[in-house]
C-alpha cells in the first residue's frame, strides 16, 4: 500500500513540474518577443534621427550654447540628462572638447560614441 501511494505522489509531482515548466517557458517566450520587438524599433528611430540631422551639416548642435531643450532633440537625451549637461557648463565653464561631455553623469562612453556627429564646441 505505501508504495502505491508513494508511486502516485511521484507522479503528481511529476506531472505539476512538467506543467510548470510548459507555463514558465511559454511567458519566456512572451516577453523576449515584446523586448526584441523594442529592441529593434528603437536603434532604427535613433539611427533615422541621426541620419537626418548629420546630413545637415549646420544641424550640430553646440553643447555650450545650447539650452535645456534644444539638447533634448538630441537622440538619448531627456529633460533630466539635457539639465546636468546645462548645470555642469554653467558650475565648471564651458567644454572644451566634446569629448569633455563624458564627465557629465549620465553620459557613458556608448552615449556619446552615439552624440559625437551631432555635437560641436566652439
């Protein structure tokens, strides 16, 4: 008798695994293909952004004379990052390269690789 019910707590427990496993592997499936589908819609829209503006060449924008929200148009950079560029020129003077823009927090080396054709100093 206790190996009966011994044999059918197995199989139950079998069973639950192997349908959990089905549940979690269909979800994976779910969100990859949303995050993929983000994935490639966003570096195409930034790489449209970047192509129009560096086909005008009058389009770079000067990162120490421009404002607030004329960084904003500027691929990857939001209200917040466009303010700590604006309040560290204003705390410690103007850039003199831009590659000066990395100090700036929020700027990593893979931002500003993607900025570099689009920002001058002058």
């Amino acid at each position: 008798m206790l190996c009966r019910t011994h044999s059918f707590s197995l199989s139950h427990l079998l069973l639950a695994t192997v349908s959990l496993t089905l549940v979690l592997d269909a979800t994976a499936c779910v969100k990859r293909e949303r995050n993929e589908r983000a994935a490639v819609q966003q570096p195409a829209s930034d790489q449209q952004s970047i192509a129009v503006i560096a086909s005008n060449q009058h389009a770079r924008i000067n990162i120490n004379t421009a404002s607030a929200t004329e960084l904003e148009m500027l691929p990857g950079i939001g209200k917040a990052l466009a303010a700590r560029i604006v309040e560290h020129r204003e705390k410690y003077g103007l850039f003199r390269r831009p590659e000066h823009l990395i100090i700036v927090r929020g700027i990593s080396d893979r931002r500003f690789r993607a900025l570099r054709e689009l920002i001058t100093v002058e």
